[in-house]
C-alpha cells in the first residue's frame, strides 16, 4: 500500500469522506455536517479566509481517502475551527498527529488558537487531543427542533439587530456569558451576512439585555441558534424566550427551513430546560477543546 499525505486532490471527494464518517457518533466532528452536498458548498463557498485546498492536509493510500484534517482560519482574530481529525476507523491515533503536523507547516504562523468540537463518542479524536495536550473546555448539548414545534406568535418589542455601534458591548456581554466558547465575538461578526443575523434585547436608553445569533442555510433546509444569552441583571424577566421566539420565527421565515438546532453548555440547565419547553430535543453531546501555541 503506498500512503501520502498531502492536499486534497478533490473537495467533492473529501466532502464526500466527512459526510461518511460525520454520520457516525465514532468518528463525528461537531463543526462539519453530514451531508456530502452541503459540507461541499460549505468548503467552496464559505470555508476559512484561506484557499480550502490549503487548509486541508489529507491522507490517500493507493488513491483512496482514510483521513483528513482541515482548519477553518479566521485571520482576522489569528484562530481556526478544526474540521477533524477524520480517521477511517482501525487506522490508528498515530495518523491524525501526522495528519496535524503536516497541516501546521502549510497554515499562517500568527494563528495561535485552535478550537475543536468532537462528539462525545468519539475515542480516536479525543485520544489525539489528549496526547497534544489540548485544554478541555466545556461539554455541550446539540437540541433540535422542527416546523412543527414552532412556537405561537408573540408580540417582540425592543428587538434589533447588529450594527457597528453594539460591538463593544456585545462583545463584553458575549465574553461574560461564554468565556470558553467556539465563536468569538469577532469570529461572529465576520461571520454575519443576508443569513447570519444577530439579534439584541435593549431597553429604552439602548442597554444591551440580551442577544441571539442565528445562522440560516436555505439551500439544504436547515437553521441554527448559535449563540442566546441574557446579561445576569435581566434574567428571570421572559428575555430569554422573546429572543428566543424572534429566532425561531426568523428562521422558520425560511419557507425551505424545516429543523433548527441549537448547541449549549451542558452545565446550562436553564437554558436547556427553556429550550425544550418550546420544543426542542435533545440528539447529542459535544466536548469542546482548544490548543494554543
């Protein structure tokens, strides 16, 4: 068998591998999905401020795909969302170092934070992540719900969304609320486009009470609550759910949306038992981890 790591030589090929192994608990890795078509359209559209070919290093024995890694690099904040490691199962721990080490060569030097999501589930990439010495942050729960659950319409008021003028605040309020988190306050506002909304609560003199961050993909039928936090002080007042309704009924506003999945804390009981009064079930557990140089 002749092995060799290298680039992809094709992302419908690659896409092709992560969509399989995605779909098993065993080998899932929580930024990528699972199917083929959407991680394609992921990678050539909307995958890292780098060349997606770049930011992969794969691993072909006699032509065939049995392990890859990639980084979805945010220049602009030096940090990066690890897709992988990818390992076909009974090909060994050794191969997804091999696979990391070959990435880091080829990544820009002033990226200088990490950040992973693995399933629960899913030995092989926490063995890894163990032996590189990662830093375990916290482990969180992936709820969803459907059209069907979509929550009677109620009066929102004092909703808006982002502008320039909210960072400083939002991203006070976005550190307080989740000081071990995947996205960033800058990586969320780079982020954001027609599909990408953030949301605030204020109140009449224009304090930031609350936000959500929501994510659309029209194409492939599927919506997410990324981000919903209310500041300490303004708990226990019903914020939560009117953000949480503005969300749901945004992107259900979608007519090619169907499900919408939300990921927390698993330390967050409130917020989970908040999510399943409208609906929401749980369908799995994320660990989240981070390697900085």
């Amino acid at each position: 068998m002749k092995e060799i790591i290298q680039q992809p030589h094709d992302l419908k090929e690659l896409a092709q591998f992560i969509a399989k192994l995605n779909q098993n608990p065993s080998t899932h890795i929580g930024y990528a999905g699972d199917e083929q078509v959407e991680i394609h359209d992921t990678l050539m559209s909307d995958f890292s401020d780098l060349d997606p070919s770049s930011s992969f290093s794969v691993c072909y024995v006699d032509g065939q795909i049995i392990g890859a890694i990639g980084v979805d690099v945010d220049l602009s904040d030096e940090s990066g969302e690890v897709w992988g490691p990818f390992i076909m199962e009974g090909t060994g721990y050794n191969l997804a170092e091999r696979l990391w080490d070959e990435l880091l060569v080829t990544l820009p030097t002033s990226i200088n934070t990490f950040s992973f999501l693995i399933h629960k589930d899913n030995d092989p990439a926490q063995t890894f992540l163990t032996r590189k010495e990662a830093r375990k942050c916290q482990s969180h729960i992936v709820l969803q719900a459907t059209l069907a659950q979509k929550p009677e319409e109620n009066i929102i008021s004092m909703i808006f969304p982002y502008t320039a003028s909210d960072f400083k605040a939002f991203n006070a309020l976005h550190n307080a609320l989740f000081p071990d988190t995947y996205f960033s306050a800058h990586t969320i506002i780079n982020r954001l486009n027609q599909d990408r909304e953030l949301l605030f609560a204020k109140d009449t003199s224009g304090e930031m009470k609350g936000y959500v961050y929501i994510e659309a993909n029209p194409a492939h039928g599927e919506g997410s609550i990324e981000y919903i936090g209310v500041a300490t002080q303004h708990r226990r007042k019903g914020l939560g759910k009117q953000l949480l309704t503005a969300a749901l009924h945004h992107l259900f506003s979608y007519k090619s949306i169907q499900d919408i999945s939300i990921c927390v804390a698993k330390k967050n009981e409130a917020a989970i038992s908040l999510y399943k009064r409208v609906g929401f079930k749980a369908i799995s557990e994320l660990e989240h981890y981070e390697i900085e140089k």
